[in-house]
C-alpha cells in the first residue's frame, strides 16, 4: 500500500510511436524507498542495492537508471493534453492496415484517448445495462423493500408499513396504496434516496426504480477505466478494467436491480478514485515545493495543505456509510491507505523518520477528512427521520423514543438520543441476523462463485412468455461472469507477490480496497449472507485482472516476440470472459430460453 516502497513502478508511453494512447508497462525500476546514496549495510554491496537484488543480474536482471525525483513521486500519465505533442505521427499499425486519417484528426484523438477510449467503453455498458431495463415486469428479490421504502422516502420523509398485496397492486399499475404508518428498517437512506430519485422520473414501476442504480453501474464502469488509467499509468489497460467491469456477471445484474449493494459499490470505488486523485496531487505539489532535490528537513516539517479531493473520499465513504453499514469498514481501510500513501511520499522526498513525522502531522488531517467528515455526512443522510414528527405513530420510527424519556445525557439533542437507540436496536439485528435461507452461503465459496443467489425465476409452458418448446426457463442469476472470477482468484495470488515480495504500491492499493468489501465478512460467518454482498470489492477484482493482463503484454523494453505472444494471450482472455459474459447473458435478464439450455448454464449443482 505504501507508494514509495514500490521497486516497479508505471511509467509513460513514447507518444511519438505510439500515437499518444498508453499501452501497459510494467517496467522495472529501482526503489524511489531511498532518494540518495547512503552507506552500505553489513551484507550489502558497494552498489548500495541489496544483496538479493544484485544476485539477480546473473539472470539478466538490469535496473533502470533512477528517474528524477519529481517523476518517481508522480510518473507521467500516457496522454492528454500538456501530455501528447499537437502534433502525433501517424500510426504504424494504422498505415500497415490501409487506414490514413487526416493529421488534426488524428493528433485530437490521441491527445483525448484517455477520456475518448473510457467513455465508449461506459456507453457499451450503459447500452446492456439499460436495454430491457424494465423486464421482468415484477418486484424482484429485495426489491420488495427498497423499491417501497425509497417511495415512501420522497413521498414522506421515513420509511413505512405497506398493505398486502402492495407489489402486485404497484405491479397492476393501480394507485400506489401509500399510507403514513411508519415500518422499522436496518439500512440507512441514502441508497433509497437514489433509487426513489428514478421513480420520480420514471413513474412507480421496475424501469423506474432501476433507473438510477443502472446509471450508477454505468457511471461506475467510466470511473474504473479512469482509475485504472491513472492507476497503471495506460490508456489501454484503463479501457481493459472498463470493459472486464461492464461484462461481469453480478455487476450487471445488480446494476439492473432496485437493491442498495450496487449503490455501495459505487460510492467505495469513488472514494477510492479521490483518495488516487488526492495521492497524484499531494505528491506533485511535494515535487514542486522541494524543487525537485530530496531534503530531509524540508521533506520533514512539509505541510500537505488543503487535500479537496481526499474531503470529497471522505464525503464518498459517508454515502457508502450512509447506503450500509459495510462502509465503516471502509473508512477504515481507505484512511490508513492514505496515510502509509503520506508516509511514503515523505520518505520519497528525503525525510527520516517518515512514519513519525506523518503521524505528527497527518495523521489527525486523515481522521478529519475521512472519518470526521463520513460521520457528518452519515448523520444529516438522516434529515428526513429528524424532520418527521415526534408524536407517536405520525414520524419516522423511533422518532419520538427519547421525547420526555429521563436520561443522563439529557445535554444531547433528543432526537441524536432516539437515533442513537435506533441503532443500537439495528445493530443486534445485523448482528444476530441466521434466520436460514436457500440462497445463502458463506464468504469462502464467494471468490469461486459457489453459491449463486437466484433473483427471479419462471417456468413458462409451450406458448407462455414466448416459450416455443414444451418447457423453458426465465432466471435473473445473481453470479459473477465465472471466467473472469476465476481469473480473479490467479490475479489476486499475482498482486500479493507483487505487493510483498516487489513491493508494487498498485497491487497493494487493490488488494486493499478488495480486503475493505470482503474480509469483514468473514467475521459474520454465523449470519445469513448472500453472494451478491460481493459486488462491493468486484471493482478491485477487475483491477486485479487488469494489471494481471498488463503483465501479460509485457514490459515496454521487452522483446518483439514477447510483446507479440504476451499481447495475445492478453487479447485471447479478454475475448474468452466476454463469450463467457454473452453465454451466461440469458440468465442475467430473465430471458424465455429452453430448459434445456438453462440445464447447460448450471454448471454445478450449488447453482441450482
């Protein structure tokens, strides 16, 4: 996790032969951990390298000279503008195929690639996720209750108790049967508040509240190839996480559901996005207060100053808070991830001691913008139930609990008083939650996809639900696209070799926002959980693929033939998990298929 210890580390592209789009390299450097010569240690060479490191040059192993200071703090992004030349020569690979574009065109191309490339990728998704987007016309799993509660949100203020039969009158296209009787719920508002943001648009029906957490999941593909682009410093590889995001399986489900995890998964990905932004911005100022030479004291006394976009992280981890309590986990993980990031730009930039002088000084501005600032905005997500009434049975519930109630924290707002006890009462409730379920399953079968968890499910007969045979099957699976998942779990194995034993501060980054949105789980194995939880770490899972992919290709300063096979085989697993996302495509929508091809979908027989 610490961007300094990284002994590999991205660099740019040659746009004058590449044409100003970023192709991935993995290139071998020299730690930047050590910005100046300093005397061997016993057991070290002359060299100032490590024994280990310097064994390595019998098997071919050459360092790169080490780049300028201002470099290693912030390596170049592959393109853009004040980055690509005005003018680009035109592509080899383009002429070689017959293809001759007009020079301005070409140059404003490659000078936008990095927005351009993104974009068409998020459009693809956002064409699969919103076709069909209202079908099947029906209350699906969980939307039961956040499609209502987000109603009553915008209608309201608080959340209520529905009559029977509500989701078959809502579904008939009769007045919704709302009433002011409020309902006990354990999950936050904000992601009810987006999906009721699509049923204010949209009317009171499936397309409705879909419609807002569809274009989450499309915005969220946008800013996975963004982040993958400043993340491995290569437009193409950004391009690659983009599309491995729009054709997984649970991630396309979820975004075409009404449930609060898909909402989840956005917010976390864009903390994690700011905390990048944050970590480029902080460094390149370092860089340019330093002037470019390492100086310890200088380096040590360095104040960061105003760090909006690690405010606005800290805002994203609140929503995440705000949607479910999983984000708190978050909080955590994102805000020791920026600080160990302080630390080692400090040690980058010459300071001794770099881990005391970030805990004098940066340690308390972290807890601030992502703690102080999460906790805030959790609680005012709550404006709603404090604006509803206190008298009994007309507010939000649990709303008037602390009205006249005697109490040694009488100082505290009664209204902080009786949301405190609310969530006492949700606590035990999340906590003791084992009622069993069908679809249930336990976070160690996630990563292989053990436990699907199915959504919808008919069995139309010969001529229902255009079933043209004697029996057919519609399901909406929730489950990963299981090549890609599968290549996840080798990913993952390859980024923690990366991040221990090369210490590759990209590897660690990933590993940490997975570790974030999965390993809590496993502290909860007595509760009733489901495999769709998971689609709040299927973005670092991407990236995880995606810089297994990268290393594939291979390094800029590999050979021909290397770059041929690697970029093959790269090209060759992207391809077979898009077939493999198409394959399992009917199951994702509810299609009307032949039970006997969805027999042949159901590889296991813990998917059935």
């Amino acid at each position: 996790m610490n961007g300094d210890t990284a002994a590999e580390t991205p660099t740019g592209t040659d746009h004058s032969t590449q044409g100003g789009v970023g192709v991935p390299v993995l290139t071998d450097q020299p730690s930047p951990a050590v910005p100046s010569p300093r005397a061997p240690r016993p057991g070290q060479p002359r060299s100032g390298r490590p024994a280990w490191l310097s064994g390595l040059s019998r098997y071919g192993y050459a360092p790169a000279p080490p780049a300028p200071l201002a470099e290693r703090l912030v390596p170049p992004m592959p393109d853009g503008p004040g980055v690509t030349p005005d003018r680009v020569a035109p592509s080899p690979l383009l002429l070689r195929l017959g293809i001759s574009l007009p020079e301005a065109l070409w140059s404003w191309l490659c000078r936008w690639a990095g927005w351009i490339g993104p974009l068409v990728v998020a459009l693809f998704a956002g064409l699969l996720r919103f076709d069909g987007l209202g079908q099947p016309n029906a209350v699906v799993f969980d939307e039961t209750y956040y499609a209502k509660d987000a109603y009553a949100l915008w209608h309201g203020g608080y959340e209520i108790s529905w009559p029977d039969g509500a989701n078959e009158q809502i579904i008939a296209g009769a007045p919704v049967p709302y009433r002011p009787d409020p309902s006990y719920v354990v999950h936050p508002p904000v992601g009810k508040w987006i999906i009721g943001f699509g049923e204010q648009l949209f009317g009171m029906n499936p397309f409705g509240w879909r419609f807002a957490v569809a274009l989450l999941g499309t915005l969220s593909v946008l800013m996975v190839a963004r982040i993958a682009r400043r993340l491995f410093r290569s437009t193409l590889l950004g391009c690659v996480a983009g599309l491995l995001l729009s054709v997984d399986g649970l991630h396309f489900v979820l975004s075409r559901s009404a449930l609060l995890d898909l909402v989840v998964m956005f917010w976390i990905l864009a903390a994690f996005g700011f905390l990048l932004l944050d970590r480029d911005r902080t460094r390149a100022r370092i860089a340019e207060r330093l002037g470019g030479v390492a100086d310890a004291a200088a380096a040590q006394r360095l104040n960061l100053g105003w760090r909006p976009y690690r405010i606005a992280a800290g805002v994203c981890v609140g929503l995440t808070c705000a949607t479910k309590w999983s984000g708190l986990y978050v909080a955590a993980a994102f805000g020791v991830l920026t600080v160990l990031w302080d630390a080692g730009a400090r040690r980058l930039a010459g300071a001794g001691r770099p881990y005391l002088w970030t805990l004098v000084r940066d340690v308390v501005p972290a807890f601030v913008s992502v703690v102080v600032v999460s906790a805030v905005v959790y609680v005012t997500s709550w404006w709603g139930w404090f604006a509803s009434s206190t008298v009994p049975g007309k507010g939000g519930y649990g709303r008037d609990w602390a009205v006249g109630r005697d109490s040694d924290y009488g100082w505290i707002p009664e209204g902080l008083r009786a949301l405190w006890h609310y969530h006492s009462t949700v606590y035990e409730f999340h906590t003791h939650l084992s009622d069993p379920h069908t679809y249930q399953s336990n976070p160690w079968s996630w990563l292989v996809l053990g436990r699907p968890v199915s959504f919808f499910y008919e069995s139309p007969k010969q001529g229902q639900a255009g079933c043209t045979v004697s029996e057919c099957a519609r399901e909406v699976l929730g489950i990963g696209t299981p090549l890609l998942w599968w290549t996840g779990v080798v990913a993952l194995v390859y980024c923690l070799w990366r991040w221990a034993a090369r210490r590759d501060w990209r590897a660690g980054a990933v590993l940490c926002g997975l570790a974030a949105g999965y390993l809590p789980w496993f502290a909860y194995q007595q509760r009733t959980i489901f495999l769709f939880y998971a689609v709040a770490f299927v973005p670092f899972l991407v990236l995880a693929v995606t810089m297994l992919v990268g290393a594939l290709i291979g390094p800029s300063g590999a050979s021909r033939d290397r770059r041929i096979i690697g970029s093959t085989a790269a090209g060759l697993l992207v391809l077979l998990i898009v077939w493999n996302f198409l394959f399992f495509h009917p199951l994702f929508t509810g299609e009307t298929i032949p039970m006997d091809d969805w027999r042949r979908r159901m590889w296991f027989n813990s998917w059935i």
